[in-house]
C-alpha cells in the first residue's frame, strides 16, 4: 500500500471529523528537511492524530498534538508501552529494519509496563541515582578535552563524528563500568540502530553482546559504576533482563545527547543570537540547549504506546492494538500549547513544559536527564573554550540531517578554526 505525498492530500482545515484519511508515509526526506514544515501540513490535513505507514506497510497513529500527547502519556493503563500489544506482529518479519527501534517483548526497562516496568525502574534508578554529578562533570571534561586534543592542531573538524557522538557514549560507557576502549566499538553498534537500516539486525546483536560480558565482568569484580550498583540490588534479576536494562540506558542516553550537542552547536554556529557565545561568553549555551529541545527535539518521534482497548483520541477511532507514536518533536511545536506559555517559550525559559524527555510514567527518568544536560552542557563548554573561533566551513544550507524520521541529528557539522596546542603541550 502506498500514500499520497501531503501535498496531494486535500486540506480540512485540521477538524478531525473532516480529516484526510489516507495513511502518511513516515520516511522521506520532508521528515529531515523541514520537519515542522511537515508538521505543521499534517495537522491542517489530519488534525492531532495523523494516520501514518512505518517501513513495510504497517499502520500507525502519530500523535502531533501536545495535549493527545500528554493524554496519552498520562494514561498508562489505557496506553502502556507494551509491545506485545501491538496487533501486527502476526505480519512481522524478523528482519524488519525497525524492530530494534519498535522492539518486541522482553523484560527490559524500556519493553515492559505496569508493575513490571516498576520492578525495573526501582532498580535502575537508584544505580543511575548513585552516579556523582562532580564525577559526571570530571570525567566529561577529560573526555571531551581527550577529543578536542585530537582536532585542535588540525585546524577543521566534523564536530558530529569528531566531538558530538563519540562524546556521549565515551561518558556513559565510564559510568556504567566499561573501559574507555569498548566505548569506540558501542558508539558505531547505536548509530547503526538508530539509523534502522539493514545492519540494524547485526548491530543489536553486538550492543547485547557488549553488555551480557559487562555483566559477567562485574559480577566477578564490581566497582563503582551503574552496573554493579544494579546487580547490588536485593530483588532478584536475570543477568539477561540486566543486560537489557544496560542496553536501554546507554542507548536512550548516547545519540539523542549527541544530536543535542550538535544541535546546540549548530545553533550557536548559524544564529546571530547566539554568535556572542563563540567569543568567549556562556550566556547562550544554556538558551541554545533549551531551544533545541523545544525547536529541535533529538527525540522527534517514539515509539511507542499501544491501545488496550477500542477508544477515541483526537477524534480518531483507536482500535486495541493499535501503535501510537508520540510525536515530541510535533508537539513541543504545537501553535495551542505556545500560544498557551506565551512568547519566547523556547528561549526564554518554559523548560519544564516541553515533552523532548516524553512524559507520565514511561518518561525518560529524571537522574537520566540530568546525566545528559551534564555531559551536552560540559562538552559545549570545553570545546568553545578551547576552539573560540569556530565557524562553519560550508554554507549553513548545506548542513545534511541524518536520515531518520524519529531522530533530528545532522550528519556532519563541519568546521574551521585557528590550530591550538593539545592539553598536554599547555603543561
């Protein structure tokens, strides 16, 4: 089955009870380009629940609206994240290139609901709870100064590839015990994943065998690190169900805090209101983080949330089974809830009104997030501290975004600057 492009599609003014009902591809370049473009076409069209096709011919709800979102974050009872709901698996294939993202029933943090994703959640919390944020900061500046030694005598750089995503999970891959030289290997597993293409399959069989020898190295010898204060726990867990929690956490944590930084640093880099901060100062660093969560969400699209029972959203008919997908990015921008906080909502403020984390039961937990502003803001920080001139080296509307309907990252942020000496010549 094939959809018509939306500029084919007739517009209804946005009333649900008039909308278009041919599905929306979701792919394309529109989702990379110029998503809220796209976002802004789908809600005229469809309303706040827009009938979407994943890869093969799936049917899906994307819901763009902010108050659907919420709703159905806020319920979960009547939308739990429990993928054996879903009511195409019957018609899956195992190589489908979105299973790693979609998922299938497992007992991981991520995967489960109800009291089994509250048996989960109270063991990994307090392990990610128990990280020191002045250990997070220590090691995120050796890090991030570690990688900016390698540039800095060069004179460019692709800070996506050199700096924003090996950055993040050098970081995660400390605090959860593993030693710094797994960290290169797990960084190319995610971006394999979350790209879904056809290594996507391959790359989720060797994150899981990176983390089931994590696992056996820690129980033999535990330190002070995620995992072994996880495998300290008294309730009882499988080294699998382990295992899974450990690739939910450095997974969640590692490209969306990436496509942060390069976000941020692209911002910085292309908006006169943000220029000031390339010539030394901090002032803008901290708008220009929380504007991409607002504008530029890392996370645009998630999946995802399934219908218990027959029920009606956005003046759509939801059937048992059905998948939604919670659109952050659509709805961070929605003209309702902006109009609702004002003007200036993204820069001014207003952060915790924004969905970039989700929200409700399944939301990103609140130490996770704290992790990554840690690392996005410190790794911003060292790399305009020690490379002050940054500047493009290509036209800004040459920038490429990476090509996932569910991700908003580029693909390279290349960029000149004046040689400088590595940390160790300054000694």
């Amino acid at each position: 089955m094939t959809s018509p492009s939306l500029s084919a599609v007739p517009a209804s003014g946005g009333c649900p009870a008039h909308a278009a009902t041919a599905p929306v591809q979701l792919g394309g370049p529109d989702f990379t380009t110029d998503p809220q473009a796209l976002y802004r076409t789908m809600r005229h069209a469809y309303g706040s629940v827009v009938p979407v096709e994943l890869a093969g011919g799936f049917p899906a709800w994307l819901v763009v609206g902010y108050r659907e979102v919420h709703q159905v974050t806020s319920d979960g009872e009547l939308f739990p994240r429990d993928v054996g709901l879903w009511n195409q698996w019957e018609h899956v294939p195992e190589d489908w290139p979105l299973l790693p993202m979609v998922g299938r029933p497992m007992p991981s943090i991520y995967f489960t609901a109800g009291a089994e994703h509250r048996r989960h959640s109270e063991m990994v919390v307090p392990a990610l709870e128990g990280v020191d944020p002045f250990e997070i900061r220590g090691h995120c500046e050796q890090l991030a100064d570690r990688l900016v030694d390698d540039i800095c005598g060069r004179g460019s750089a692709d800070l996506v590839a050199d700096f924003a995503e090996p950055l993040p999970v050098l970081v995660l891959a400390r605090l959860v015990g593993f030693p710094d030289a797994e960290g290169a290997d797990i960084a190319r597993v995610l971006k394999d994943l979350a790209d879904g293409g056809p290594g996507a399959q391959e790359a989720y069989g060797r994150f899981g065998a990176h983390m089931r020898r994590l696992v056996a190295v820690k129980r033999a010898e535990p330190g002070d690190d995620v995992t072994s204060r996880m495998l300290a726990d008294p309730e009882p867990f499988t080294d699998e169900e382990y295992a899974l929690d450990l690739m939910a956490i450095t997974a969640a944590g590692h490209l969306t805090t990436a496509d942060w930084i390069s976000n941020s640093l692209r911002l910085m880099l292309t908006e006169d209101q943000f220029a000031e901060s390339l010539a030394g100062g901090r002032r803008s660093i901290g708008d220009a983080m929380n504007e991409v969560l607002w504008e530029e969400s890392p996370t645009q699209i998630l999946a995802g949330r399934w219908a218990v029972r027959d029920t009606q959203l956005g003046g759509r008919t939801i059937k048992a089974g059905d998948m939604l997908l919670l659109g952050l990015g659509a709805a961070n921008t929605d003209p309702l809830i902006r109009q609702e906080l004002g003007p200036g909502t993204a820069s001014h403020g207003s952060n915790g009104a924004h969905l970039a984390f989700s929200h409700g039961e399944y939301r990103c937990p609140f130490p996770a997030q704290e992790i990554a502003e840690t690392i996005a803001r410190t790794g911003i920080e060292v790399i305009l501290d020690r490379l002050p001139d940054l500047r493009l080296a290509v036209p800004a509307q040459d920038l490429v975004r990476r090509p996932s309907a569910f991700l908003r990252g580029m693909n390279a942020l290349p960029v000149r600057f004046a040689p400088v000496r590595t940390t160790g010549d300054l000694l």
